[in-house]
C-alpha cells in the first residue's frame, strides 16, 4: 500500500470514527444445540457479545495454589480493555485452577466447559445490594477456573452467587449457558434486592437452571427462558434453594394464590424481540411461529426439537443473520425509503440500502429498529463445539471472530490451543492501530456499510473464502490432532495452536487488505 | 424472667433506633400519607425507598417515570398523595433501560414538584445510596433539581459524608433526616407520619 493511500485511509476512518452511534448494550444472542440435535454429536452453545466489551483473547494456564491463598474478585472485567478492574473483596482460592479462556465474557476451559451470557434484564425488585460482589463475567471465570463439566459449573457458579452476592453489570438480571460435551443447561440468576447483607446469612442471589433436552435446540435473546420448575426432576432442572422464598419475600409471588410459579414471569419481566422467532422459524419451519404479533413470543416453549439435525454451519449463518430476504416485517432492507424509481418508473432498490442501518440513518427515516441476531456494536461472538469422542484439546472447539459477525469470519480455536497472535490479545477502539486485529474487521464493517449494496459483495468474497477454507479443512485439522495426540497430547496443543494462530493472522490480514480495497471502491 | 425484660428490651430498641437515625433541625417534622415515591436518575434508590416504607407499614404509591399527570388525576378523583419522595443520583443503565436521559429527567422532575406544591405536598429529597450516586455531572444535576426544591432533606451518612446535604439543608432552613443506612429509616419514618 503507497504512503499516499494510508494517508487517505487514516483520514477517511478518523472521519468516520467521529459518527460512531451509540446503541444498547443489552443484545446477546445464545443459540444452544443438544447432542442428539446435531449432525455429528456435538454440544453447541454460542455468544454474541454485543455492546462494547473487552474482545481481547487471553488464555490463562492451569495453575495449582498454596492453601490459605485468597482470590481477588473485581468489577469491570467485561471493560478490562480500557478500565482499572476494581477489587471488590477476596473470597478463598482452591488447590488447583484449570485454564480458560478469557475475555469481556470469559468462555471456555480445558475441560471443553464453555459458557456464553445473555443480559436478561429482570423485574427491578431484584436490585442487588451494594454489599454483593459476584459480577456473572466474575462468576464465568470462577466457574471455568474451577469446573469439569456443566452441571460442576452450573453448582460452582449457583453458590459462590448465593455466598457473596450477585452484583449486576449489565442490568439486573444474568444468563448463562452451559455446556460440556454431554449436555448444555440454561442457567438463569437474579439479585435479591438492595438491602441484602453479606453478614445477614440471607441468601445473596436466587437462580435456577434447565437443561436443553439432547434431541432440542434454545435461544436466549435477552429475556428469561425458564418457566416452570420440577425440581424433582433432577435430569433437567436444578435450582437454590431459595428459589421461591425469594420470590415471595420481594412480594413477587403470592404463595396463596392459585398461580402457578412460572420462574420468567415471576422474575421476569418477561420481553419480547424478533430473534426468537428468526431462530425457532429457521430451525423448525413446520411450527409455524407467528411474527406478526411478538406478543405470541411469550407462548413459545423453552425449547424445540428442529425439523433436520443442526450443524455448525448453520448456527454460524443464523449468527450473520440480518433478517434480509425474511419475508417478515424484520427486514429493515424491505422498506420503501430505500427505493427510488427508474426512468422507466420501475421501483429500483437503491445501493445504499443497509440492513443494518445506523442510528442516524433510522432516525432520517423514521425507521423502527429490529434487533437482529448480527448487530454492527457487536465486540466479539463465537460459535462452541463440545465433542464427546475426541480429547478435550481437539473436541472443545470456539468458533471466534471480531465486530460484526455478518461481515466476519468464524475462526476455529481449539480448546488445546495454547496463545493466539498479539494482535488478538490486545484492543484500544478509542485509537486507530494496524497492530491490532480487531480495526481489521471493524474497518471492513464501517467502511462497507456506507454503500452496503456495492461493497457487500466484495466483504462476502473475502469472508467466505476464508470460512469455507476453515469448514474444509475442520475434519483433516481434527484427524491429524488426534494422530498427534495419541503419540503426545503436546504435540497436538502445538499443531492445532500453530493452526489457529495462523487463521487468525491469515483472517487478520485479508480483513486490513480487504479495508483498503474497500475505501477505493467507496463511490464519493 | 423472661416477661419481666421484654418492656426493657423493647425500649432499649427504640432508643437504640432513635440513635441510629436523627432529624436535624425542625424535630416538631410532621409527614401525611399516602405517599408518592420517585427518581430523578432512574437509579434503585425509588426501590429502596418504597421498601422501606413498606416495611414501616406506610401507605405508599412507587413509580419510576411518575408524572404531574398522574398527581393531579389522583387530586381529582379524592385520592390525591400528601407527600412525594423523589430519590436522586442517577444511574446510566437505568435511564438508558428507562429510554430516557438526564435532560428528560429534569424536565419530568421539574413539573412533578410544580403539581406537588401546587397540591401543598410536602416534597422530600432523597440520597440514601451513598457517594457511589455523587460521582458526575449528572448526579450533581439530579441532586440540585430535587434537594433545591424540597421541603426536607433524606440522607444516609456516607452521602453526607463530605457534609454537602448538611450545608444544604442549613442552607434552606430545612428539616434533614440522616441515618447510617437506608433502612434505619423505617422506624424514624414510622414516628415522623402521624396520620
């Protein structure tokens, strides 16, 4: 590139740096998959990490620790990109500490325990007291330092919660889900309001958890998901103890009534958005889900059985889901400003028609906007495999990318994996920086929004290649792991390190070139 | 035994309550219910408040976005509110999970307490979450539309710690109500409604 062009590219960026738009941080998306629901025994579970959060790539080694030890627990993790963590106390550390990987949200352990979040918000009730000091992102990285399988995390992550208090950091309400390479759980988690003490031996936070039946699928799209509890049924349902007495204490349920204890509306509120419906209505087209009115979403079950068996794949094309050609009112491409008439005075959909619209071109327009399952403010996302018959190394696989997962690609990052390059290990969005991954994607994503019809296309070439290249080669990367691993589990963490590490600087690269052929092709 | 300490025991309790929480200035302080409760900054203190009322047993009416609107249908239909408590310091995720900000806040404030006086209400501000609710522009904002306006002043001690609501109060030669913590205040508050 001529020193000319980067002069240009500087300043078209540094001009476009100016319009970011600000737009809820509360907008993650799980889509959860039970073994038995996919096409080749997998567990899935997923995370769109919407808002701005810490997308660095950290991985933690396994530690063992002197008894007596304590563990710092902070608030800001999910800032720790440009925020001091704050310490908040220090509860007793364990003998031996497994390692994860860490971000905004912490994801995954050795163990193949992956966890993704979704802010559910909550009935205001549920204020946590300033006394609690158990953020969820806290409550990740203790669970996955600490567990071998989902149900071990789902028990961790229920009591440190109830012991110390859950703390929002989003707005009230958390979920998470849980999976290992058996099962994925639905883990839901609320504060008890403000006025809880940690001395008053009072539970500090109320949670319940169920588990995705192995022939299903779920999705979280920032509201509560589980209804009715058995807690007798121990397959599927766990929950604390005080799971109706705090319910009945914040004056949120009327034991005397006939009403049944329905955990979302009883902790809820209970909301409504469209990504449900995109969800259940790709998975499972003969249910029929309405979307005329989102009112019938409150009806819809915790979970479904799919029509065909769900892959990887499809769980990453419903992650780069923008609702365009939905055939529902979703769309935000099918709408008339978009067009214009020809000299033949045909209607003809103008380039600069966007799925993705931003703040101030809805307000322009007076648009409504529909929150898709792929959102431009979105810091990080990933797709999980948890694999039963493979090592943990190999099995345990994170499909992670940068930015907006429409216009970005899914990387294969194994659990054996070992350290990722710099460039994805360190972030500064307040400050333009070439030796950092993630303006490589993001450039890509605000450069092209600004004529999606032209430049789209072109973003597509560059990211599917990519991604077809990482689905070809999945199954050989994983055959000759195995081969390794069977000689030297060493040798296998090397091989399919040095394989992600490579995509990842492969993807990182084409993205910044991608970004300058891009702002050439922008129409002035 | 036992019988004879209960009376001891319980006075012991209310002197004890009486200690924790004071009324400085204007000890002759008389409240009304029902009550009206609710926030300049959308953050729990609204919450906090209606909890703590409840637990003293006081009739009392919480909302987070409550209007001028909705004060004066009540005084027209014979039920309207002899005291309105509006907490202050404010909370950017509330507003925003509110869909509103500090600007419309104010504006809802202003004409609330505008109806309440009209009324002849008696309007207390309220900071009882602390100094973790007096860390920007938009607390201090909050703060000054409520506490600039009100008739009694409500705050717990870390609040005050840098004496600010004390020199306010002062100030405006009004009645201030402090307390330790937040739920102190039930029982101050059951002594101080009389109806």
């Amino acid at each position: 590139m001529s020193r000319n062009t980067r002069t240009v590219s500087k300043v078209l960026l540094a001009l476009m740096l100016v319009v970011v738009f600000q737009t809820s941080a509360i907008a993650c998306t799980n889509i959860l998959v039970g073994k038995d629901a996919t096409t080749d025994g997998s567990v899935i579970t997923s995370h769109t990490v919407d808002g701005r959060y810490d997308s660095r790539i950290l991985i933690y080694p396994a530690e063992d620790h002197e008894p007596g030890t304590m563990v710092p627990i902070y608030d800001n993790i999910v800032y720790g990109d440009r925020t001091q963590l704050i310490e908040l106390g220090q509860i007793p550390q364990v003998e031996h500490t497994y390692k994860y990987f860490h971000g905004g949200y912490p994801y995954a352990n050795e163990h193949s325990v992956i966890i993704a979040e979704s802010t559910i918000v909550g009935n205001r009730a549920t204020t946590n007291s300033i006394e609690a000091i158990m953020t969820i992102e806290q409550l990740q990285e203790l669970g996955l330092q600490r567990a071998k399988t989902a149900r071990e995390a789902i028990e961790i992550i229920g009591e440190l919660a109830v012991t110390y208090g859950f703390r929002e950091s989003c707005w009230l309400g958390e979920c998470l889900t849980i999976s290992d390479p058996n099962e994925v759980w639905v883990f839901e988690v609320f504060g008890v309001g403000p006025f809880w003490t940690k001395d008053s031996g009072e539970p500090g936070a109320v949670w319940a958890a169920q588990r995705v039946p192995d022939d299903h699928i779920a999705c979280v799209p920032n509201f509560s998901r589980i209804a009715e509890i058995d807690i007798n049924d121990t397959d599927h349902f766990m929950a604390c103890d005080n799971y109706i007495d705090t319910a009945i204490q914040l004056e949120l349920y009327d034991p005397a009534s006939d009403d049944p204890f329905v955990w979302r509306q009883v902790y809820g509120p209970f909301s409504i958005n469209s990504r449900l419906w995109r969800v259940y209505s790709t998975l499972q087209p003969s249910g029929n889900w309405g979307f005329e009115n989102l009112e019938e979403l409150i009806d819809y079950p915790f979970s479904i059985k799919p029509d065909e068996k769900v892959s990887v794949e499809q769980v990453i094309s419903l992650f780069r889901d923008v609702f365009d050609g939905a055939g529902a009112p979703f769309d935000m491409t099918d709408n008339e400003i978009w067009y214009y008439n020809d000299r033949d005075g045909n209607p003809v959909l103008s380039p600069l028609a966007n799925p993705q619209p931003s703040t101030d071109v809805r307000t322009l327009f007076g648009m409504k906007n529909q929150p898709t399952i792929a959102v431009t403010h979105c810091s990080y996302y990933w797709v999980s495999q948890a694999r039963s018959w493979l090592p943990n190394d190999i099995g345990g696989v994170v499909w992670i990318g940068l930015d907006n997962p429409h216009k970005g690609v899914f990387i294969p990052m194994r659990v054996g994996t070992e350290r990722v390059p710099e460039s994805w290990t360190v972030v500064d969005r307040d400050r333009y920086d070439r030796s950092c991954s993630y303006w490589a994607f993001d450039t890509v994503d605000r450069v092209s929004s600004q004529n999606y019809g032209r430049l789209m296309p072109m973003v597509a070439e560059v990211r599917d290649s990519l991604q077809n290249d990482m689905f070809a080669f999945h199954d050989a990367i994983d055959k000759v792991a195995l081969e390794l691993w069977e000689q030297d589990p060493h040798l296998a963490r090397d091989f399919v390190t040095d394989y992600t590490y490579n995509m990842m600087l492969r993807s990182e690269q084409e993205y910044y070139d991608l970004a300058d052929r891009l702002l050439h092709a922008l129409p002035h | 035994m036992l019988y004879k300490r209960k009376p001891i025991a319980i006075l012991f309790s209310i002197m004890a309550i009486m200690c924790l929480s004071t009324v400085v200035r204007g000890a002759e302080l008389e409240l009304s219910t029902p009550v009206a409760i609710t926030t300049c900054g959308q953050s729990p203190g609204a919450l906090m408040v209606k909890l703590i009322f409840n637990r003293a047993n006081l009739e009392n009416y919480h909302d987070d976005l409550l209007t001028a609107e909705y004060l004066k249908e009540q005084a027209a239909q014979g039920q309207g509110f002899k005291t309105l408590v509006i907490t202050t310091g404010t909370s950017m995720k509330g507003m925003g999970a509110a869909g509103t900000d500090i600007n419309v806040e104010i504006a809802r404030i202003g004409k609330l307490i505008g109806e309440a006086k009209e009324q002849g209400m008696t309007v207390i501000g309220a900071h009882i979450e602390g100094m973790g609710r007096r860390v920007d522009h938009t607390d201090a904002l909050s703060i000054e539309t409520v506490c600039n306006q009100a008739d009694v002043l409500m705050v717990i001690d870390d609040s005050d710690s840098d004496g600010y609501f004390t020199e306010l109060a002062a100030k405006m030669e009004i009645p201030l109500l402090k307390a330790p913590q937040a739920l102190n205040f039930a029982e101050l508050l059951k002594e101080l409604f009389t109806n």
